[in-house]
C-alpha cells in the first residue's frame, strides 16, 4: 500500500486525498495553518459558489491555460461531478439565477466538516501547524513544527500550496522560492480577480468612497461584463472588475496603464438616449440634464464629472456617446495579497501529462499553485477540485 502525502489541506489537496484514499493508498494530510480550509471557508463566508450550470463549452472556455490538460480535468470533473459528490457528502445545491452553484445552505462550513470527517473515517491523517520547507539531505519532506522540525517520507507527495494571495489565510506563495531552487520552472505571480488602482480626486472620495456603480457594462478588450463595481480609496473593486483582470493586467504590463470602458446605462440605446437628451428643458442644468433625462444617479453624476474634470460634452450626440464608452484610466493592481486569486506559478512545462514535476520525480501540484487563471463564479473551486481528483487517481 502506497504512501501518499498531500501538502495543503485546501479544496484541491483535500479532493486528492479522498480520491487517492478511494484508491487503495494511506494518506497525510500536512498544513501550515492550525486549522484547515481557511481560503475556502473565507470564499464562502457570503455564500458558497462552488461551481457553475451553465453550457459545458462555455464553462471550459472560462479557463486560460496553455494546453488540454486543465480542460480534460475538469471536463472530468466539471460541475454534474461536484453536485453530485456534495450530494454524497448529504449537501444538495441549488442554481441561483445567475447559473452559480451553491449549495443549499450557503456556507462551506458544513461541506467542509462532513468532508473532513468523512476523510478521517477513511483512514487519513491529518497534520496542522506543519510548515513545509522543502527536502532534507537525504530527500525526505521537512517541516517546521511548534515541537521542532519534522522529517517525513513517502512514496509520493502531492502539493496543493495554493497561490500568493490572502497571506493570512496561509497561502503566501513561499513555496516558489523551494521548486525554483530544485530546477523547477515558476512563472511570475500576478494578482488575478482583484481590483484596479485609480487616481480619484479628493473632491470625488469626499463624496463617494465606498459607494457602488450599479447596472453598468464594463469593458476590456474583447471582453464585456455587466454587474457592479465599488469606488474604493485607491481605485475600482468588486463583481463585475473581476472577470476582466486578465484582460486589464495584460494591457497594464504592455502600456503601465490601462483603460476600462464604462457603459453606464447598457439598457439604453445610443440613440434613444441622444433623443432624450435632446428633449431636455433648455433652462436645465447640467446635472438636472443627466439626472433627468439621461436618468444617471449620483454617483454616476460624479463618475462622468470625474473622467471629464467637469467639462462633459455639452451636445446630446456626444454626451450619449460618451455615456455609452466612458474610459477610465486604471494605473495598476491592487496588492497582490487582497487579490481573490492570482495567475502565475508551476509552469505547465515543468509538469509531464500527470501533473508530476519532471525535475522532482513523485511530486505533483495540484490547485492554484500551477500556472492556470479564471474569473469568480465557481470556476477557480472547479478548477481546483478537479485537479484534485485528477491527480489522486493517478497518484497511486
């Protein structure tokens, strides 16, 4: 009976250790942090979204990777798989409106309890506040423990380390500074599904930090989202930014800034709102005129008035066109640590079709950790779990 060690005990770890237990082989789980799951347990804090309905193609098509192999995993274990592995854990899911999966109690916390328990009847061992730090002379995995340092063997090692965002919640990125030491190839991390920094005027914080632009379509290459954003102190957050990271952090690598283009009334006709423009009392002011007749609210008021410096288009034709492509500068990341995700990591090169690192032989990644990005809606957890599942099967 083989030996199999999972370094990590998030989504994607935990998925290993069940399918290799199912497997035949004795597994460890190892963790850094006191306790286990904490990413997931935060992504869940306001709800679980653990995979999505929509179309298969579709869904495969979320996730930007360099070859197949990603793909093959999760059409392996895509989202009929995850609903129906919760089912056997006793949680049953329900799709919101939107195609987002969660289950049907929201939180992770009972998901990952029965998890957990399930695990452990299995025969898996788990190991808290052991922090790996590599291989010891004679190739065994070393970890840092209150009680000193721990030196362990396997047969093989599965890391699920995570990425580089949420520090807090244990996933630092630490472990890219040991595979790169031992020839392994590490793509520069960046942060993925997070905000955009903005050079807000005072006038303009005053008045709306932390406030929302609701119902707006944003922009980004070739990409369009629709949703909401949040007006920070430094910048842009939130739903609807997220989706278009990728987008906006090439154009920011290539050109040290970038520029989102903001529909902010994607319901309306050009046309139509030129019309109603047009239509307006003439002894209206500006803001009444917007108010009014383009039917902006405030903070959309001072959304226009900031990228305009207060000097917006004063003939209808041009202020509905403006209102239907406003740009708005983006001159970096937020942090990379209150990133949702980041891209970056393993390279795919520095796998073989197991997801085993060639220059590492009985070490594979799984998760975050590997060089792989998707937008929030249920496809980071997706991605995750299947590779999981993946390599627990093969594993043993």
């Amino acid at each position: 009976m083989k030996q199999i060690m999972i370094i990590g005990a998030g989504p994607a770890g935990l998925m290993a250790a069940e399918t290799a237990l199912s497997q035949g082989a004795r597994v460890a789980i190892y963790d850094a942090m006191p306790s286990v799951g904490r990413k997931f347990l935060m992504a869940g804090k306001s709800g679980l979204n653990i995979t999505h309905s929509e179309d298969s193609e579709i869904f495969r098509s979320r996730y930007t990777a360099p070859d197949a192999r990603l793909a093959a995993l999760v059409e392996a274990f895509g989202p009929a798989e995850i609903t129906a592995w919760m089912a056997g854990l006793g949680i049953e899911s329900y799709a919101g409106s939107s195609g987002r999966v969660f289950p049907v109690g929201m939180k992770a916390s009972p998901l990952l309890r029965r998890w957990l328990g399930r695990l452990g009847e299995g025969g898996a061992s788990l190991h808290t506040r052991h922090r790996w730090k590599g291989w010891d002379g004679a190739g065994a995995l070393l970890f840092d423990t209150p009680e000193g340092e721990v030196h362990v063997t396997a047969d093989a090692t599965i890391l699920a380390l995570g990425g580089a965002s949420w520090r807090r919640l244990g996933s630092d990125g630490a472990w890219a500074d040991i595979l790169a030491a031992r020839g392994v190839e590490i793509e520069p991390f960046a942060p993925s599904n997070c905000g955009f920094a903005v050079d807000w005027s005072d006038r303009l914080l005053a008045a709306h930090e932390g406030a929302p632009v609701k119902g707006v379509a944003l922009m980004a290459g070739s990409k369009t989202q629709r949703g909401d954003f949040v007006i920070t102190r430094t910048g842009i957050e939130s739903g609807a930014v997220y989706p278009l990271s990728a987008a906006l952090r090439q154009e920011l690598s290539a050109h040290g800034m970038a520029t989102l283009i903001i529909d902010l009334l994607p319901d309306t006709d050009e046309a139509a709102l030129s019309a109603r423009l047009e239509s307006a009392h003439t002894k209206d002011s500006a803001s009444n005129r917007l108010r009014k007749a383009a039917r902006l609210d405030a903070v959309k008021i001072a959304l226009l008035n900031e990228v305009t410096q207060g000097a917006a288009p004063k003939d209808p034709a041009a202020l509905a066109r403006l209102l239907k492509a406003l740009p708005l500068t983006l001159t970096g990341t937020a942090p990379m640590d209150t990133a949702i995700s980041t891209a970056g990591g393993v390279a795919w090169d520095a796998l073989d079709e197991r997801l085993m690192l060639r220059a590492v032989p009985g070490t594979y990644c799984v998760g975050e950790m590997v060089a792989w990005d998707a937008p929030t809606g249920g496809y980071l957890l997706t991605a995750c779990l299947a590779m999981g599942r993946g390599v627990g099967r093969v594993v043993v």
